[in-house]
C-alpha cells in the first residue's frame, strides 16, 4: 500500500519539549485520526507535515516528494484546515477567496460555490464576525475546493456543536467515496472517530505509540475486569497498565487472545472504548518512565 | 508570486484610498520630498503588517509559497508602491503647480525610501514591526545626543549635503549612489529570505 506520509525518525527540540525520533506513516485512501493527550506534539507534528516546521533530524516526505525541491507541487495538492482562524479577520469570504484561488492550479469555483451553499456560509460578510463553527466551515471549503488528494485537519471538531460535527464527519465520508484522497487529522474527540477512522496513530510525550487499523485494535484490546487476587508479578506484565481497588482490578491487555487462555472465566472482558486506550497507555508509558 | 503581490495591493487598497488624496492635498504646500518618503514608508508598512500575525503566517506558509517567494513579494511589491507615490506626486506637481517634477528629487526619494526599507524589513523579520518605532526612537534619541554633543551643526550640514546633492552635475555620481543604494536593498533581500527561512510558526 502506498504511503502519502512518511516521517522518518524525525527529531525536533524546543525549549521544555521534544519529539524524540518519531516515524509515522499515513496510507493513501484511508482516513487516519491522530489521536494523543494535550501538549503532546500532535500540533507539531502537523506543522512538521505541511513545513511550517523543519526537523532538526529526520526526513518528511509527502507524495513520496521531498519539500527541500517539491515544495509547491505538494502543498498544490494538500487542503488544510487549522483549529485557528488563519484568514484575515477583516475581510469577506468572498474578498478571502480571490486571495486564496489563484494560488491554485485546480482552483473549482463550482465547488466552492457548492459548498459555501451547503454549510449556508455568508460572502459578504466579514470573517470577524464568524462564529467557530462558520469560521470551520469557511476553512473546510477553502480546503476543499481545490480537488486535493490529501486533506489536513489539525482539530477540526474542536468547538464544534455535535451536528455539526455529525454532518462534517458524513461531508469527510463522502469525499472518500473515490478512494484517491487521503485525509489525515488530529482530534481529542474519538468518538469522532468511531464514525470514519481506518487507521489510528497514537502518539504519547512526541513518541509514536502505534499506528493500527481501527478494527485491529478492537480484536487486539481489551479492558479486563477481575479480583485482585489474580494480579501477581507474572500476570502484572500481561498488561498495558492495571488500575486496583479494592474491589478488584481494571486493565487493559493489547493480546486478548493470550488473557482469555491465561485466565479463562476468571475475568470479564469488555470492549475498549478509544479513550479507555489512550487513558491506560499513558498510565502505562509513565509507569515505566 | 505575482498573486502575493497582487494580495498586498488588494489589502491595503482601504489605506491607499485614504492616503492617495491626502498626499495629493499635501503637495499644495511644503516640499514633495519628505512627503513623498513619508507616504511610501507609511503605505509600505503597512502593507508589511497585516501579513505579521502567526495566523496568517500559517495561512501563507501552508498555500503552494515557498518562503522565498514570501519575502521577495513584500521587496517587490514595496517597488510598486514607491512607485505608485512617485508617480502621483509626478501627476500632482503637473497638475497643481503646473511644473515637471526634477528628476533628481525623485531619484532622492526612491533613494531614501529603499535605504529605510532595506533597514526596516530585516529587522522587522526578526522582531515584528511594531518594535521598529522604538527602534527609531532610539536612533533618533542617539541621533540628538550626537546633533548635540559632538557635532552641534549636523542639521545644518545635512540640509546642506542633500542641497549639494541635487546640484550636483555629475551623473556618474548619481549612478554610483544608486548602485550603492540598489546593492544595500538587495542584500537586505537576501538577509530577510534567510531570516524568515528560520522562522517558526
């Protein structure tokens, strides 16, 4: 399968944090969450895929191109969205557009007119004046409108009302219809994703976790749920991370196969939600720090 | 590169709307060579700052530029609006004082406005323009401790120096003046690229 994005042990330092040697790979067709607490290089990471960022160490490579020679041939075919207003505040959509289109060779006014009906945008109206989630919508159709092959949300729900965050997921649905586009995106919302994610990369302190198809991590984790009686040191390591009281223990295992044949009928096992993953592998990656 | 220009003189239309006539109106009285640099700064920066903020460095920055591009939109598109004040203070001495402007005030403005500009936009790549009037300030604050410590009659030799300037006949000077000037913006380019280059958003 072909990969739109590779990061390739990817270092970059600031003042208190670091992403510490971070590959990432993002297939083509699929739509990738990327998923990770506050504060934990998501953002970086994104600004490190569109530039706005150079590593210190490591490559980036988008379309297989390089941005030291392909710069604008590749920005040409990514839409981004920011979780920000990054459009000048006192303008109009309209005014916004005819800045934004000639940058683009395969500028669609029918589409932007399309989707500036669909989301009821104003044209005429100054972008101050926008509310999050308009100002979402503004950013989602400039992004949209130029038939790129690969779309950038950095939290693109954030914010936002939930029926609005319903119709952008089935608005992100349909554009994978084709299977040529690849959208990649940034969220601390995942019941978002339940709704559209093939794959999901996790990252954790600018650490990469692990990249899994959505399905995978359903058949592969498990909360498990028994007495305390049955966590000794062997089985401790059985686990992601265990939380005890005294009533009993609830962990997460990434093998459910092995739990079920080590404790049978002796614990219960439920399926994990994505927050249950990210809460338990935290707890984990800090036990062993 | 063309359409980041074209940006610049759509976002600064609402100031040039203003200025324009003002500029106009002011060429009735006074000399049109501090109004005219006066003018150019004032437009040229201004054009500099609505581009400053983060945002709309992330918003530049994503679009199919590359940084170089960026930079070299805002020392080209400070040329045309030089020009553009140029040529309405051309247009306006015609028509209000019925007289050619001197070719040699003209070449003097365009002069000083690229030197301050070749000075400005470097360190406002670094700082942000809004620490260039503090910048200023403490030229000038050093300016008037030198007019008045060590040489009290600077002022003086300074209006003489422009007035001997454009007496002289030379032409061979004046191209030597604008190589100079020409070779100072250029290397200011340059410096503003690797400057912004670095930058991060």
């Amino acid at each position: 399968m072909e990969n739109v994005i590779e990061l390739q042990h990817i270092q970059k330092s600031f003042d208190g944090f670091q992403l510490k040697d971070l590959s990432l790979t993002v297939k083509k067709g699929f739509v990738t969450g990327f998923i990770g607490g506050n504060g934990v290089g998501k953002s970086t990471t994104i600004k490190l895929i569109m530039n706005l960022l150079q590593p210190d160490n490591g490559t980036v490579s988008i379309f297989g191109l390089n941005y030291k020679e392909h710069e604008k041939e590749i920005k040409q075919r990514i839409g981004f969205v920011f979780d920000e207003n990054i459009f000048y505040e006192n303008l109009t959509l309209a005014e916004m557009k005819k800045i934004i289109k000639p940058a683009y060779k395969n500028w669609d006014d029918n589409l932007f007119a399309q989707y500036v009906k669909t989301f009821e945008l104003p044209l005429n109206k100054k972008i101050k004046t926008f509310s999050k989630g308009m100002m979402m919508k503004a950013s989602l159709t400039m992004a949209l409108s130029h038939h790129a092959e690969l779309i950038i949300m950095d939290e693109p729900t954030s914010g936002l009302d939930p029926i609005f965050r319903r119709e952008l997921l089935d608005i992100l649905h349909d554009l994978m219809q084709d299977g040529e586009k690849t959208i990649f995106f940034s969220t601390h919302i995942t019941t978002d994703l339940d709704r559209i994610a093939d794959y999901i990369t996790f990252i954790h302190k600018g650490e990469h976790l692990f990249t899994k198809e959505f399905y995978k991590i359903e058949e592969e984790y498990a909360i498990v749920k028994g007495g305390n009686e049955l966590l000794d040191r062997d089985t401790e390591r059985e686990f992601v991370s265990i939380r005890k009281s005294n009533h009993g223990f609830e962990a997460l295992t990434a093998n459910k196969k092995r739990i079920e044949n080590i404790f049978g009928e002796m614990v219960m096992l439920e399926k994990p939600t994505l927050e249950d993953i990210m809460f338990y592998t935290k707890k984990g990656a800090e036990q062993y720090v | 590169m063309f359409n980041l220009i074209r940006k610049d003189i759509v976002l600064v239309k609402p100031t040039l709307m203003i200025m324009l006539p003002i500029l106009v109106l002011s060429l009735f009285q006074g000399p049109s060579i501090y109004i005219g640099f006066l003018f150019s700064i004032a437009i040229i920066m201004s054009a500099f700052a609505s581009d400053e903020k983060t945002s709309i460095n992330t918003l530049l920055n994503s679009l199919p530029y590359t940084r170089k591009e960026i930079v070299s939109s805002k020392y080209i598109g400070a040329f045309i609006f030089l020009s553009l004040v140029v040529f309405t203070i051309f247009i306006g001495n015609l028509v209000i004082h019925k007289e050619i402007t001197i070719w040699k005030e003209i070449l003097f403005i365009v002069c000083l406005v690229m030197v301050t500009i070749s000075l400005f936009f470097p360190f406002s790549y670094k700082f942000k323009s809004q620490y260039l009037l503090i910048g200023t300030l403490v030229l000038f604050v050093l300016y008037l401790t030198v007019v008045n410590f060590i040489f009290q009659n600077i002022n003086d030799k300074i209006r003489e120096f422009v007035g001997m300037l454009l007496a002289l006949q030379s032409s061979q000077l004046y191209l030597l003046v604008g190589f100079i000037v020409t070779a100072l913006y250029v290397c200011s380019w340059l410096l503003s690229i690797r400057i912004y280059s670095k930058k991060i958003f």
